[in-house]
C-alpha cells in the first residue's frame, strides 16, 4: 500500500471579492464569522468559505459596513 501526503494548497483570496461589501460579506459580518449559522454552510458547498478573511480585509480597506 502507497502512503501518500495531501499537502494543503494556500488559497488566495481574488481582489475583487475584497472591494465592496456585499450580502454574503455583510451576513458573515453580522455572524461574527460564525460559520455554523452561514447560508453557504448550509447549502454543503464543497469548498472551504473564506469569508471570515474577506470580511477581515474588508474592515480594514473600508470600514464597518452599513446595515439597514
């Protein structure tokens, strides 16, 4: 039997989700990042969420978003 290694891959966080708030930056904004209570979580994506590091990014390029 082969033994084999997964080596996990850095994700890199595309430019232009990092520019503007929008509803899913704004949801997990509201969350406080809480996955468990997402919309993408519960829809079982197959991919790993990197909104709570867009919303981080989005704190510091523009500030606390503006909730209605």
């Amino acid at each position: 039997m082969l033994n084999h290694a997964i080596i996990e891959q850095p994700t890199e966080i595309s430019s232009s989700i990092t520019k503007n708030w929008t509803e899913q930056a704004i949801e997990c904004y509201k969350l406080n990042g809480n996955c468990a209570e997402c919309s993408i979580k519960k829809a079982h994506y197959s991919f790993d969420c990197q909104m709570p590091k867009v919303v981080e990014i989005l704190k510091l390029m523009n500030g606390a978003p503006e909730i209605n």
